[in-house]
C-alpha cells in the first residue's frame, strides 16, 4: 500500500543570513545553495525514508530546471514517472534562513497552480488502503477534487494546509488527517490557543487534527470526540527549521499507513522533524532511511 503524495515539486535557492533583512535593505549572504525542493517532494522522501512505498504526482516545467528535478528525485530513491510535463516553467522558491534557523519562504508556483491530478494518472494507480498526502500549492478546487475522490475511494487522506496564501477559505475538504502550524491554524479557524484550534479543526473535517508549535511541540487531537494533547518537542540545537513541517507530515502519514497507532506514529514524526532542523535545506533534510530503522528498531525492541 503506496503513499500518494499529490503536491509540488520545485528548485529551492537557499540564502544563509546572520539576520533577515529590513525592507528596502539588500544583505549579503553568508552562502547559497540550489536544490531540490517543494512541499510535495520534500513530503514524499520523509514518507519513503520513514518506509512505505511512495508515489509523488506533480507538475514540472519543459525548461532545463526539469531536468535537474527528475534527476534529483531519482538520485534520492524516488521516480519520476508521476511527473506531468506543462509549457512553463518550473517551479522555484527562495529561502531566507537567519542565525537562529528561523525562514521566509516566497515561492514561483505556476506549475502547481496549472496542475490538474485528475489528468496525472494517480486515481487509477491508487486502492482501498492506500495514503493521499496533499498540501496548500495545488488550487483549492484540485486540492478538494482529489480529497473528495480519495475519500470514495477509501484512502487515508492527509492534508497539510499550508501554504494558505493570501487569504484562508477554510479547509478544502474533510481530510482523515489535518496538519497546520499554529499560524495556519489561527487564520483557518479564527482561535489561537493551540487546543481549540485543534479541536476546530477536528469538528469541521470529523477527523484527526494536529497543530504544529515549533520548539514548543505540538498539539494532537485524534478525533473531535477526544480531548487536545500537548506534546514537547523533541530536543533539538536548530540550524535551519525550513525542512521540518514537511518531515513531520511526510512521516506522520507513511507511520499511520504502516499501520502505527495515532500516538506513536505522532512521535516518530515529532523525532524525524527534530532532526530535520539541525540540517540545512528542505529536500533530505529528515533522517535517512538507515538512520529512521536504527532508531526505529530500537524504540521498537
């Protein structure tokens, strides 16, 4: 049973700071560095390097910047075969990332904007017991369409809402999962304690719901019927947070197809994120496959 991650995939050019620049100043940056990113392939490689047998459905350009994704993709253990081309160009996203591994993220996404997953091939190749994994790049119509056709299809349907973009609808959909973080989770339900917002969630899509705090942990609620838990993150010095809300999903997801109870599968996700920041970049930053059986196996024993 496959993990289909239905989302974005793009080039990320990473700019390392001392601190964030104030508007209408130009910084030099400590260095840069270009490689693969998006929430949809940085989501799928956590999922597969947490063990389950992934699927990533995107859109690329037809530009040379493709090329380099597919080659990336397959260098990290994943194909390329659920990569719809389009007459544009590829997708990239700019990353500021200061001292303290905080980040500002602006992305060019029209490839994920003009992506249709009813025309990728993914329904057919997905069944009963299979994972759908989507975020916030896709439109809300695509986002829900494919909600919707999991749901009937019998999937366990996670969705990360983020990015929202400008304004926030409401969740495009009723996702067994949803994960945001507690910005996210602010705008789509208009609380700010982190317990409410779970539970406003919880309420609206009749599911699970998780609220991400950062060095703070996170906030889980396994079904609207069930009281919020808080959980403390788990120790970590961070480099670069950029990476970490992407590993978190991407594991939380391939654990609960695997067959893991809500409460472990939340912290192997919450432990693979911990790791994500004390790296830098997106795409890979988590725990390798080896290093998530090595501790796997021993939590395990």
């Amino acid at each position: 049973m496959p993990v289909h991650v239905v989302g974005n995939v793009c080039l990320d050019t990473t700019f390392r700071l001392a601190r964030f620049p104030e508007p209408g100043e130009t910084l030099n940056a400590i260095d840069c560095s270009v490689a693969l990113g998006g929430k949809g392939a940085n989501q799928a490689l956590a999922a597969w390097r947490a063990d389950a047998e992934v699927h990533l459905w995107s859109a690329i350009g037809s530009d040379a910047e493709a090329t380099l994704v597919r080659r990336g993709l397959v260098e990290a253990g994943l194909s390329d075969h659920g990569l719809t081309v389009l007459p544009l160009p590829t997708d990239r996203s700019a990353i500021l990332v200061d001292a303290g591994g905080e980040n500002q993220i602006v992305s060019a996404v029209a490839c994920a904007r003009a992506f249709d997953p009813a025309a990728s091939g993914w329904l057919a190749a997905a069944r009963p017991g299979d994972a759908l994994v989507l975020q916030g790049n896709l439109t809300p119509a695509a986002t829900r369409a494919a909600l919707e056709a999991g749901r009937a299809l019998g999937l366990l349907t996670v969705l990360n809402a983020s990015p929202l973009g400008e304004r926030a609808d409401g969740l495009p959909g009723a996702p067994a999962v949803t994960v945001v973080n507690r910005g996210e989770g602010e705008a789509l339900t208009g609380q700010r304690d982190p317990g409410r917002i779970a539970e406003r969630l919880a309420r609206t899509s009749g599911g699970a719901a998780v609220v991400t705090l950062g060095a703070d942990g996170y906030v889980a609620l396994r079904d609207h019927a069930a009281a919020p838990r808080f959980h403390p993150a788990v120790p970590a010095k961070a480099l670069d947070t950029s990476g970490a809300g992407d590993v978190f999903c991407g594991t939380l997801a391939a654990r609960l197809l695997l067959g893991d109870a809500f409460e472990p599968a939340l912290h192997l996700a919450a432990r693979a994120a911990a790791v994500a920041v004390t790296r830098a970049g997106t795409f890979g930053c988590g725990p390798s496959r080896d290093e998530f059986h090595a501790w796997h196996t021993r939590e395990s024993a």
